[in-house]
C-alpha cells in the first residue's frame, strides 16, 4: 500500500489506525526540536545537530538530531523510494555498494567493506527490508531492517524520521544493531590499538568532571550513523553524483579528530571505482527485473 510514493497527497488515504499512536512520540520529537533551537542540549559546534548513543547488553544504538532548512514534502519526496538512497549511501567510506529490487519486495542490498577500494564481492551484504512506517501531512518514518550482519552481528535498523515545523524540519536518523561475540571480541582489540585514540561526538564528564569525547564501543557507532547522516545531508543540498562525493569528504573534514581516515584525492578515486561497479551491478538487478527503474529515470 505505502510503496511507491510519489507524493503527499497519498497521506490522505492512509488509514489513521497507521499514525494515531503516534502523537506522544511526535510530542517528544517536538520537545527535541525546540531544545535544539533554543540551543538547551549540546549541539556540534555551529551546527544544529545533536548525537547521543548508548550500548543496552548487547545492542548499539546511536541518533542525529538535525535542524534542515527544506520544506517537508521537498524532504519526503527525496528519500520515500529505495533507489534514491542508492544514490547517496555510497557515500559512507565503507560501504562499497548498493542495489536496489521493487519486486517482490523493496530490498536495499549495502555492501559493507573496508576504507580503500575493494570489489563489492570481497564486501559483506546486508540486506535491508525497506518500508515506509508512516506518512501524514507533518510527519514521516522509514525503517531499513537486516536480519544479518559481518562477523555475526544481527539485527540491524536504521530508522529515518521528518517532522514538519513552522519554518523548517526535524531530521532524525538512528542506526542500532545486536552485536556478537565475535564482533565483541574484534572491537576490544581495535580500541586497545588503533582505535584507542578516537572518539565520538557526544561528551561525558571524566573521572575529574571535565567533559570530554565519548570513546569506546559509543564512539565508533556514533562515527558511523553521522557518516550515514552526513551523506543524506549532501544529497538533500545536491544530487549531483559528483558533486556529493567531493561534499561528503568537505563534510567529514569539519569534523577530522572523529571522521578522517584517507586523503581526499583517494577516496574520490575509489568512490569513482565503487559507483561505476554499483552501476553495473544494477544493471544485472534490472536485467533480471525489468520492470525497476535505472538510476537515469529521473
């Protein structure tokens, strides 16, 4: 019922048993929003953006908070069909790829890799199911579920809300996940090497009561969601393929002490190797499904 949106109007034949519990969870988004504008949670520097984690056992789970200055139908109808964030979540530093099936259900294929350039073959898919939660007239959701992830890691969302306001939205974007063992095990020994230096961009006081970076397990998740976020953002200013890669590396460099990890001139080399394989790849997809669209339709 709620695939293949093509714009708001659909909201007015959405039955209201699919947004009526909703109202509490609006209200606190609400609350989120005017303590961003009146500047009474932490925020990024010069940025109205506000990140928080936590680890409960065993799952991660990180948020972003964004103030955007887009109108809220501009926003929705971006990122309400599956191949328009094929368009921009290779932007992420690791992910290598992403493909995209219609039938018989919307599929978001990420292929998760390393930090250089690799074949998406030598990368671990993860299989998102794609489903619109909710569309009404101030408020939108959309959910991104994996079943499975690399090194046994599982159950993966990444859930995307807009709210509507006076003048602009509310974007939240949070990414959770259960992890393993072995993904446990693997972590431990980044953090006590590589890793042990960097840190995320929510604060905790310290043992003498200064306030310092998040590090650990809170940092490397809220590294990822806002590399996820920042590559939305870009694509939402301009979805020119070129353009965005060279505006999500200028992105990630306001923030180097949590975002840099390779030279700008490499990573635009290997985004250019990994768009062209995504490319082809889709093609096979659509090959196979004639009936999906070509990222050239639009």
């Amino acid at each position: 019922m709620l695939k293949h949106l093509s714009g708001l109007v659909i909201c007015l034949l959405m039955p209201f048993s699919l947004y009526a519990g909703n109202s509490q969870h609006i209200e606190q988004l609400e609350q989120i929003y005017l303590s961003i504008q009146n500047q009474r949670i932490n925020l990024l520097p010069e940025q109205a953006i506000h990140i928080q984690s936590s680890v409960n056992k065993n799952r991660l789970h990180a948020d972003v908070y964004a103030v955007k200055k887009i109108a809220f139908h501009e926003l929705v109808n971006k990122i309400n069909r599956p191949e328009q964030w094929c368009r921009f979540i290779t932007l992420h530093l690791n992910i290598k790829a992403c493909v995209y099936q219609l039938e018989p259900d919307e599929v978001l294929s990420f292929f998760a890799g390393r930090k250089f350039y690799e074949p998406a073959e030598n990368a671990f898919e993860l299989s998102y199911q794609f489903k619109i939660n909710t569309l009404t007239d101030n408020y939108f959701e959309l959910q991104l579920t994996a079943a499975e992830g690399p090194i046994s890691t599982r159950d993966y969302q990444i859930k995307l809300e807009v709210l509507k306001t006076n003048n602009d939205v509310l974007l939240h974007m949070s990414l959770s996940y259960l992890s393993s063992f072995t993904s446990r095990l693997g972590t431990s020994v980044y953090l006590s090497t590589i890793g042990a230096d960097k840190v995320g961009f929510s604060q905790v006081k310290n043992e003498t009561e200064e306030m310092e970076y998040v590090k650990g397990i809170e940092g490397i998740i809220e590294r990822n969601v806002m590399r996820y976020f920042l590559a939305l953002s870009v694509y939402l200013e301009n979805g020119d393929q070129q353009q965005m890669v060279k505006n999500w590396f200028d992105a990630t460099e306001q923030y180097t002490r949590q975002l840099h990890e390779v030279e700008k001139q490499d990573y635009l080399q290997a985004k250019q190797q990994e768009y062209q394989q995504q490319a082809e790849m889709q093609q096979r997809v659509n090959s196979k499904q004639p009936t999906l669209k070509s990222f050239d339709d639009e």
